[in-house]
C-alpha cells in the first residue's frame, strides 16, 4: 500500500474526484438507456376504487402497445402505479414519491379533481407533466406552462351537457342534489344557465357531503315537490344511498346522473338492483362512434366490442399521447414534449387511431393526427379538450342502453 504522505493534497483530491466521475459515468449512462418511468396516480381505495383498476389495466394496455412497438426514443416504458386514496393529503405523498423517489417523468390518472389541484403545483415545480381525468374548471385555470392536460369534459361543458339530455327528453322542471366536491359543484351553475335558457326551471338545490349514514332528510326535501327530474351530481356510493330511498319512498322523479355514477360497467345497478335502477339516465364523455383506438384498447384488454369503459379510454389516451409526445420531442423533459400534445391530435392530418402506427409515421417523419380511443378531441390552448361527444344513456331491465349523441 502506497504512504498518502508521498503524494501532494492537491494530487490526491485530483484523484479522487477523477475516481468519483468514473464510478458514476456508469450510472448515468444506465438511467440515460434505462427504462423511461411514467408514473399512474389512481384511486385504488377510496371514493374512486370502482375506477381504479381500470384505470391501472388501460395504463398497462397502452404501455405494452407501445413497448412492443419499440418504445420511445429507443428505450422502454416502465409504468410506476400509486394510489391517491381518492384522497388529497395522500395524492399529495404519492406524487411526491412518484416525482422524487421513482423519478417519473409525467403522471396520469388522476381521477379525483381535489386531488388534481393538489399536486399541480407539485408538478409544475418539478417541471414534470399532469394528465388528469378530474373535471373541476379550476385545474385548467392560470399558466400551466403547457404541462397540464385534461383527459375529460370539464365541469362547465358536463353541466351543459345534462341540461341538453334533460331538453332532448321533454323535462320541463328539474331539482339539483349535488355533493360538496370540487367538480361536482363545478356543473351546477353551467346546468342551471343551460335549462333555464332552454326553458325548464330549476325548483330546489340541495347540498350533501360523502359518507353521511342517510340522506333521507335531502331525498325528501327534493323529490317531494315532485320535479320531472332529479340531477344527482354525485359519485357511484352517494347515488346508489340516494336512489334506494327515492324508491323505497315511491318517488317517481327521473333521475339523471354522471356516468361515472350510473355507469360504472354495470357497478351501479349491481349495487342496487335492477328495479331501482330503472330509468336512471346518465351522460357522459364516452366512445359512442366508431374507433380505432377504443378498438384496439377493448382487444389488448379483453373486452367485447360494445364494452362501455370511460376512465379506462380516457388513460389510455394519456399513456399513448405522453409517448407520441416524447418521440416527436426526443426529449423525456416534460417541458420540452408538453407541448407537443396539441401538435398530435390538432393537425389537418390523417387520422390514425393505433398508437403503433402512430409512432411508425413519427419515426418516418408522416403527418397524421391522433384519433382518441375515449373521444376524437382536440385540445383547447389552457389544456382542456373540444370537440367532444357524450352518450346519452337510460337504465334499462338492468342495463344501459345508448339514447343517442350529445354534442
């Protein structure tokens, strides 16, 4: 072993800093050639868990489309999941260990909007992309430095949205049970406008918060005056309470619902049962038209043509655009590939709707244009989607049938 004191401090220091920089050439390279990490933020547990594995099997769908069809930028895509709890406090510490600890590069998912709202600052900190499912105007609100996108109607084109279908069915009066939350109380006032522009008049609004033991105080105060129609701006727990006392209690207002609510592949009339859950109409962004992307989405999952999965289309969706995104900005910085979104679905281009073919005319330099598998959208300058169509749907015999389109 070679005496340190032959050698001069300042060689020494040379050394070990010339050491340092071999040993962790290594380590860059690999992270540089290593698998590119998105992260998925979903609501495993909580209010959203009937929402969650579906979100989780599109996520994995759509990475494994894209990994058989090279990857991007020559390397793979490793889907990193976490759950929010449909909670804020804990969406907050999963994004931050997503962002820190697992160094992804974007996050999708996201269903709940409070959680949504949560960590947008987090991400646009951390210069790290946000697509999110949550409907609440504000989370599209303010400069997002084109690193926050919507996957979803917002709260305002929702509310317009159940005014049409209440118009399109002859309502001509109508009461609002909304829960406290952020996007749902975010339709409320849109839905007002609309319906008593178009004619109907509103007779009674009452508030309720999630998880209270009964809601029969605000069913009756509401079904009582007998409207044509109920808007129950609620998720799948909340409707599925509040329908089984309107029919215990024999009222025979309509009930119109989101279809997160009512739809929910069959989840709200299994909670249910078939009687009460007839009539229920419910509307919502969904692949109501012929797609190529739904198409190919439905087969890698194993689900029949004519399977109705909203949140599912909608993150698939988000995992095909961020790597489009990615290969057309040779990038992983989300502040460079960010704002290709727009670039991807806007165009006066061909349509194509398989990711693989998509990346296949990136990679040739072809233009095209994204065809969603959830909605042929586009995107709006603050992040949120136009050109969206939503099914308008009534419960029937226990299952939902498509009324028409509503744009």
């Amino acid at each position: 072993m070679l005496n340190s004191s032959f050698f001069p401090r300042r060689f020494l220091l040379a050394a070990s800093v010339a050491m340092a920089a071999a040993l962790a050439c290594p380590a860059i390279a690999s992270a540089e050639e290593g698998p590119v990490r998105i992260g998925l933020l979903a609501p495993l547990t909580g209010t959203g868990g009937p929402y969650g594995q579906e979100e989780e099997q599109a996520a994995r769908a759509a990475v494994k489309i894209i990994n058989d069809a090279g990857g991007v930028l020559g390397r793979k895509l490793e889907l990193v999941v976490a759950d929010d709890e449909s909670q804020p406090t804990a969406g907050v510490a999963a994004a931050r260990k997503l962002i820190d600890v697992d160094k992804v590069v974007s996050i999708g998912g996201v269903w709940s909007s409070a959680v949504a709202l949560a960590i947008k600052p987090i991400v646009l900190e951390k210069g790290v992309l946000l697509s999110t499912v949550g409907s609440a105007d504000e989370i599209t609100d303010g400069d997002n430095k084109r690193l926050v996108w919507r996957f979803q109607t917002n709260g305002k084109s929702w509310g317009e949205g159940f005014s049409k279908a209440m118009v399109k069915d002859g309502v001509k009066s109508a009461s609002i049970l909304v829960l406290q939350t952020p996007f749902t109380q975010s339709t409320i006032q849109p839905f007002r406008k609309a319906f008593t522009e178009a004619g109907g008049k509103v007779l009674d609004e009452v508030s309720f918060n999630a998880g209270q033991p009964s809601y029969r105080t605000e069913v009756e105060r509401i079904f009582a005056k007998k409207p044509d129609a109920v808007f129950v701006a609620a998720y799948i727990n909340e409707l599925s309470a509040i329908a089984k006392e309107a029919f215990r209690s024999g009222y025979e207002s309509k009930i119109y619902a989101f279809g997160n609510a009512a739809g929910s592949n069959g989840q709200f009339v299994k909670n249910v049962g078939a009687n009460v859950a007839e009539g229920v109409v419910w509307t919502q962004q969904v692949p109501v038209g012929k797609s190529v992307a739904y198409s190919r989405y439905l087969k890698e999952i194993g689900k029949p043509e004519g399977t109705i999965m909203t949140f599912g289309a909608q993150v698939f969706d988000q995992i095909v655009l961020t790597a489009l995104a990615i290969e057309k900005a040779k990038s992983t910085d989300a502040t460079k590939f960010g704002g290709e979104f727009p670039s991807l679905v806007n165009g006066d281009a061909p349509s194509l709707g398989d990711p693989a073919e998509a990346l296949k005319a990136l990679r040739e330099g072809k233009p095209f244009r994204y065809a969603g598998a959830a909605s042929d959208f586009r995107f709006a300058d603050n992040g949120d989607q136009t050109n969206l169509s939503y099914g308008h749907f009534v419960i029937k015999s226990g299952e939902s049938k498509l009324l028409g389109e509503i744009r």
